[in-house]
C-alpha cells in the first residue's frame, strides 16, 4: 500500500503540465481558499509547490485506507506521492503536493471521506490522536514559502471547521495562541480526555465549535520545516526497554535536540518500536540517532531488527561514516529530490 516519490523536477513537470486550470477545476471552497496565493505564484513567475502530510486515525481496514487514498488522488491539482498504514498504531499517513488550490481541495476531500468512515468512540490504537484526521503539516517546497504554508494551513483550518464541524487547532509556524506551537501539547489526553479539556475553557479551538465532534474529535492543522518520521524496530516485545530508549534520546529527556519520541507495542508483530521525529535533521543526523538506539538497545540485551521511514525525505541523505540504518522498504524513490 505504496506509491513512489517524485523529484522536484518531476513534480514541477506534473503540476505545470495542467497550468492555472488547476484554479478552475478545484472545488469552490478549495478555489477560494487559496486564489490569493495563486496569484501570488504566478506574479513571482515561479510555480508555487507546497506538501501536504495528512495523518488520519485509520489503519486496520484495507478498503477505508483505499477511499482516502483515492479521495487525494482524484483531486485536480494535487498529487498523491506516498501513503502507508499500521495496524498496531491503527493510523496511515499520506503525502501530497501541489499548488496550493489543489492541495486544499485534496485535503478538504480526505476530510470528507474521513469523517464519515472513522468514528473515534471506537477507535483503538498505540498512536495518540484527538482526530479522525489529526493533523495536517503543510510544508513549503518550490517556490513556497513558510508564509504562504501558515496562511494556507489558517484558511484550510477555517474551511474544515466551518465544513464540517471539526474544531481546528493551530500549531508549529501557524500557531495564534502560546503554547500550541508543539503537536504534543495540544494532543494530550488524547481524544478521551479532550472534551473535558475544551469544557475547561483553557483550549479552546482556533476555529469550529466549542466541544468535540461526537466522532471525529478536533483536528490539528499547521505549517512547519520538513521532518523525518523514523521508527526504529526492535527484536524483543518487551515495551519497558522501548520507553526507556525512547526516553534516552528525546531531547525532552537530555538526549539530542530536535528528536521526539515514544515506545510503542506492534502488537501485529509481537515486537516493539522506538518511533521519532526528527524535525531538524540536518543539526541531528539520522545516523547518529541510529546508533544511539542501537548501543541503548545493546545495554538492554536488545538487538535492532530494522528501522523504517515513514512518507519521503525531501533531501538526499548524506552518510560520511557508512552507517547502515537497516531500512525496510527504502529505495531512492522516497527521496522527494535527488
């Protein structure tokens, strides 16, 4: 359940193969969310090309994960580059790109197909999430800017909420309030915990209604840089050893900077996961959380049984000391340039 990256220039060549008619067969509401940075786009000259990531609360039935691929997909404007689903973390992520009319039309067509599959009362799974879709980074590519990622990700939170009565909460560059710059603070509790949460009145939503969805919770929209979401597996089910390495190298517990990240059972595996986020990995190298995991896991008797990244990496990775990551399922069609 894979698709393969682009290039940049090979995404350019698909996008400016269809032109500004991108503009007129997108959806109303995505027409006008983004006609102004359109516009923008073409008096620089240059095409405007933004990423989209969506991550939605549905990873253990087959034919739902299809109808939100093909939800992206059938979008004009936008294009689907990559997507993936994990029953244990019952969660698929999708990655898209394209001008910013397509790309918010695609994302309001996910939303739609989403929310009326995915009912969270239901919803069990390792990742924490408070959405049915949780959240939607948009992330600039060619010719875009953060800017243009915060205004896009404010009007798409806005056209959601009013949609489909989704609460929308702002975060990374496009946050409105302090203290919402970081996904994990405005996720905590998780869906169970979030209707007590916004009935507190100290969260309330940037846009949409005042409580959650009765089935699709809220959902958290925002501009940032590009990531890495690594996951390292493994070869024990033992979720103590996990935890504790997760906690060794998160920066939140002393160890690298620009590294979060979690233990989790793979149920489906019989094994269990260090997952992280790299979200500057050119001050803190893939390799180097590599091998910390790994001499963390040797202290525990542990051994690493493969690692994996999830969606694209939009630049080439460099590895001067030839550390073998033992990636799964990696090729050089995940890289989004090279």
């Amino acid at each position: 359940m894979r698709l393969t990256g682009a290039t940049h220039k090979q995404l350019h060549a698909k996008i400016a193969s269809v032109g500004t008619q991108h503009v007129s067969t997108a959806n109303a509401e995505g027409r006008s969310l983004a006609r102004s940075r359109d516009q923008k786009a073409r008096q620089r000259s240059v095409a405007l090309i933004i990423e989209s990531i969506p991550n939605v609360s549905e990873g253990r039935r087959p034919d739902v994960v299809e109808r939100l691929a093909h939800a992206i997909g059938n979008t004009p404007g936008a294009r689907l580059l990559d997507y993936s689903a994990d029953p244990s973390h019952n969660r698929s992520v999708f990655t898209l790109a394209g001008e910013p009319p397509g790309v918010a039309s695609a994302v309001l067509a996910l939303f739609a197909e989403a929310v009326a599959a995915i009912d969270l009362r239901t919803h069990v799974g390792e990742h924490p999430r408070i959405g049915a879709v949780d959240v939607v980074p948009f992330v600039p590519l060619d010719g875009a800017t953060m800017d243009d990622c915060v205004a896009l990700a404010r009007e798409t939170g806005a056209a959601i909420a009013a949609r489909f009565g989704v609460p929308v909460y702002l975060y990374g560059q496009a946050a409105a309030h302090g203290g919402r710059q970081q996904l994990e603070e405005i996720r905590r509790g998780g869906f169970e915990a979030l209707g007590a949460r916004m009935a507190s009145g100290d969260w309330p939503p940037d846009f949409g209604p005042a409580s959650p969805h009765p089935t699709a919770g809220a959902s958290v929209i925002g501009a940032r840089r590009p990531l890495i979401a690594y996951n390292i597996n493994l070869d024990t089910d033992r979720l103590d050893v996990a935890r504790a390495i997760a906690a060794a190298v998160r920066q939140s517990g002393g160890g690298f900077k620009f590294v979060k990240a979690a233990g989790f059972r793979l149920a489906h595996r019989g094994i269990v996961q260090v997952s992280m986020n790299l979200t500057n990995y050119e001050q803190t190298s893939i390799f180097a959380v590599f091998e910390a995991v790994t001499r963390e896991a040797a202290r525990h008797g542990v051994a690493i049984l493969e690692s994996e990244i999830i969606g694209l990496v939009s630049a080439a990775l460099e590895n001067p000391g030839g550390v073998d990551l033992q990636l799964a399922r990696f090729g050089r069609d995940r890289i989004l340039e090279h």
